[in-house]
C-alpha cells in the first residue's frame, strides 16, 4: 500500500488531502479536512500525516505501507525521531 498526504494553508485554515493506494496504484479511499485555523507548513504537513495513519488504522491494513510527501525536512524527522527532541 502506499499512501500519499499533503497539506495546505490559506488565509485562517488548513486543509489536508490523503489518497490510499495499492500496489497496482488503484484508489482504495482518499480523505480531506481542514481545521479552521493557521500553522505553520511544517506543522500543517505532520497533522496531514498524522491524519494519514489515522485512515491506515481505520482501514485495517495488514500489509507493508509506504507513505509519501514531497517534505524532506518531516522524512528527516520521522527517519532520525528516536534522536529529535522536537516531535
């Protein structure tokens, strides 16, 4: 499975998108939502991803998941987390 998140913020809010696929690339569900508030990118991008294992649990996916964004310095934090004092 692979899943894709991504989050964006306009004037007040924030919206964020998250699409499941599997491994031929069919859509499995795709979510959205907003919280009516500003944030920084950063923060607005790790809530998408939190939102993004949120649906993985809920859809009870057994097999090996992927998640992607196109957001080096959250990869960065999630790979080196047991040493970032910040998450």
């Amino acid at each position: 499975m692979k899943i894709n998140f991504d989050a964006s913020i306009s004037s007040n809010r924030t919206n964020f998108g998250v699409i499941v696929r599997d491994d031929e690339g069919f859509v499995i569900d795709v979510g959205e939502g907003l919280k009516n508030k500003m944030m920084l990118a950063e923060w607005a991008k790790i809530y998408a991803f939190e939102e993004s294992i949120n649906m993985a649990c809920a859809l009870n996916i057994k097999t090996a998941m992927v998640f992607e964004i196109d957001n080096a310095s959250l990869i960065n934090r999630v790979k080196h987390h047991s040493t970032d004092v910040t998450i």
